[in-house]
C-alpha cells in the first residue's frame, strides 16, 4: 500500500493529463478546424476560445504532469472540462442519431472533471515539484 500512495498520484496525474495534452496539441496542428468548430457553436471570438482551449488543454495538462501549481491547474481544467462539455456535447439538444454518442462524449467531460476535482481537493501527492515546496500534499 505505500507504494500506491508513493506512486499512484503521479500515475493518476499522467493518466489525467494525457487526454488534455494530446487536445492541445491537436488544436495547435490543426488549429483552423478547432476555430471552425467553436464558431460553428455560434461563440464569439473563436480564434481567442481556441487559444484559451490550448492555454488550459496543454498548459494545465503540463502543470498536472510535472506536479507544480497543481490544484490551480486542476480546477482550471475541471471548470473547462464541465464547460466544454455543456457546450459541445448537449445531447440535449442534438437529433436522436447522434444523442447517445453525445451522451457518452458529455459523460466523459464530467468523469474526467470528477478526477480533476480529486486532484484539487487532494493535491498532488509525493512526486510533483508541489511536494518540494509545501509537503506531499501540495
């Protein structure tokens, strides 16, 4: 069990990170279609959203890697994630053919914001740059 607690938030922070690493670079190479697709959602300023998306995605997911400024990072992400979820997979609102796939794509947003939210309320445990300077629970 020590080695759970010793490890298993650095294993957790990068399985958290991956997806959010992987959008954000996904944005950058393919930025036109990332500002396509929020401005096909009718929000304004797409080209700033997608940048805001690249900031927070790669930015923050970097941050939950390396362990430093963790809780910030995570409740940034967290707030994101909920977000883009209401924002681009209301299933609510899409024709029945593409509901449940929504539906999972929204269920997903809010399972990945429920690990983040673990990271915010418990930090980032032993192995981050967050430990170094106030404990492991930093």
């Amino acid at each position: 069990m020590n080695a759970l607690n010793h490890y298993g938030p650095l294993v957790g922070r990068l399985m958290i990170a991956a997806i959010f690493v992987v959008s954000g670079f996904g944005k950058i190479t393919g930025f036109d279609g990332t500002v396509g697709y929020i401005a096909a959602k009718g929000l304004p300023l797409p080209q700033l959203a997608a940048i805001a998306a690249i900031v927070v995605e790669l930015g923050g997911g970097i941050l939950l890697i390396v362990g430093w400024k963790t809780r910030w990072a995570a409740a940034a992400m967290c707030i994101f994630t909920v977000v883009a979820g209401l924002i681009f997979h209301n299933f609510w609102a899409v024709p029945a053919d593409q509901a449940q796939n929504q539906m999972i794509h929204f269920m997903k947003n809010i399972c990945m914001a429920g690990g983040l939210l673990y990271v915010v309320v418990f930090g980032s445990g032993p192995l981050a740059v967050d430990a170094g300077a106030s404990g492991p629970r930093a």
